[in-house]
C-alpha cells in the first residue's frame, strides 16, 4: 500500500534529486501496472487523475475537460487500482476544484487517509481557452478555485504541485503555496489519440522560460515541471529541461499511452510474424 508523505517530506526527496543534477519525473498513471512500473523505473512523484483513464481507454485525454463524468469519483476510481501496488513513491491525487457541491475540506482529508502524499489541480480551466476561461471567472468556478484548492492542500501538510498555462497563472500559484509549477505547453502530440496541431519546441521553451521567470519572482525556491504540446518524448523532454532552468518533466501520454501503443503494436506484428 502506498507510503503517505508530509508536504516537507515529499519537497525533501525532490530537493535530494535536483542535488544530485538528477532529473525530476512525475509519471502520470492511468492503471495500476503502468504506476507500478513508474515506480520500479525510478519516478519521483506518481499522478492520479482523471484524463489518465481516459488515454489508456484510447480516447482522447480531452474527454476529461467535457461533461460526460465526474473527474474526483474517476480519481477515486483510480486510487482503488494504483494505491495497493505503489509502495514508496509519492503519490499525487488530481483533484477536480471545481465542484461547488464538494467539501474540500472532507474530501482532502479523506485523500490523506487513503495514502496521497499530495494534490494537484486537475483537470484545470486553462484548458478552456481564454474566454470560456473568463467566463468560469465570472461565474466563480474557474482558476481562481484551482488556486484555493492548492493553498487549502498546502495548509493541510500536503505537497503540490500546480499546472499552469502562463506567467500569470504560475505567479498565482507561487503566490498560493505551490511546491511544484507544472509548465503546461498544451495537450500531448503524437501516437493514436493526442493532438496534431501543436507549438514549435523553440516556442514551446520560451514559453517555459516565461512561466519559469514568473514563479522565480514570487518563491525563488520553487521546483518547475514542463510538460505538453510537443514534449512527447525522452528527447523533447530533455530539450526542454536543457534549455531552460527546469528541474524536470511530467508524463502523461508520453510516459504510458505512446509507449503502449508502440509496443503493443510491434509485439503483435512481431507474433503474427511467426512462421508456420
């Protein structure tokens, strides 16, 4: 059964790592085997949420944004699968902030006892595009919400870590106790299901810099993630890390869902390929 950490605990092992000049990796996991194999490679932090179990359905990580479930009974649903095989690594619980019906308060605790070591904001508004954004803003149920959500975790001894889509929001986040900026380029490139429409990687680092700059100014000890757009890969990944002041990266699609069609893919060629 999963180890729960304190918020010091967890900021701790991830200090030890960039120490080290090792790179951080927070593994996005959509079933029990593959956060069971994240932990046997090595991940740092271990993430639960939602838009995972969707990707390993093989549909598109974007259903998680529409109507069609409840992302914290999808979470939970989730954590029934991935907490008995997890043994040590942090775990990171997506928590959909959005829900005017919830009791943060209760339901945050109810994570910590099941074993999350922390939180982070997901799915998040950013993805909405900057006028259904707005809109949330006005009706009381956007960004503002995922900010609360943080710093109530934050006050409750959990570690977090805060996806963000621009300077702006991650000087919020800073300013709300974040342990963690994910610097989110836009959702994943590449394989069956993620987009074909995505930034230029020169782009996609500048636009990283940014957000990098931005939570500087505010906590000059924060701990930067990139993940997105075009940073479907060991490579992409490691160009973004090289290329700015980044401690890390974050997988989602590029960590479990490509490789599994990959390998899926080649193993079942490679089986018919048998000769008779």
């Amino acid at each position: 059964m999963a180890k729960r950490y304190t918020k010091n605990e967890v900021v701790q092992r991830l200090r030890k790592e960039i120490e080290r000049n090792k790179p951080l990796l927070m593994f996005g996991s959509g079933n029990g085997l593959t956060a069971k194999c994240a932990e046997i490679g090595g991940a740092d932090l271990i993430g639960i949420y939602s838009t995972a179990q969707f990707r390993m359905q093989g549909l598109p990580s974007l259903l998680a944004w529409l109507p069609y479930c409840n992302a914290n009974e999808e979470l939970l649903n989730l954590a029934r699968q991935i907490l008995p095989v997890v043994e040590q690594t942090p775990l990171i619980a997506g928590v959909g902030a959005h829900d005017v019906s919830l009791d943060m308060d209760r339901f945050l605790d109810s994570l910590k006892d099941m074993g999350f070591s922390g939180v982070t904001n997901e799915p998040f508004a950013a993805m909405y595009g900057p006028y259904f954004l707005e809109e949330l803003e006005k009706s009381g149920i956007g960004f503002a919400r995922e900010t609360a959500l943080i710093q109530k975790a934050s006050e409750k001894d959990m570690a977090t870590v805060a996806w963000c889509m621009s300077a702006e929001q991650v000087k919020e986040m800073a300013k709300a106790g974040a342990d963690v900026i994910g610097a989110m380029i836009g959702v994943t490139s590449g394989g069956l299901t993620g987009t074909e429409k995505t930034e230029d990687l020169d782009d996609s680092v500048d636009q990283i810099n940014a957000m990098i700059e931005a939570g500087l100014s505010v906590n000059p000890d924060i701990i930067v993630l990139t993940h997105g757009g075009p940073l479907n890969n060991v490579s992409t990944a490691a160009y973004s890390i090289q290329h700015t002041h980044a401690h890390g990266y974050a997988s989602g699609s590029s960590g479990e869902r490509i490789p599994t069609e990959k390998a899926v893919v080649e193993i079942t060629k490679q089986y018919k390929d048998i000769q008779i």
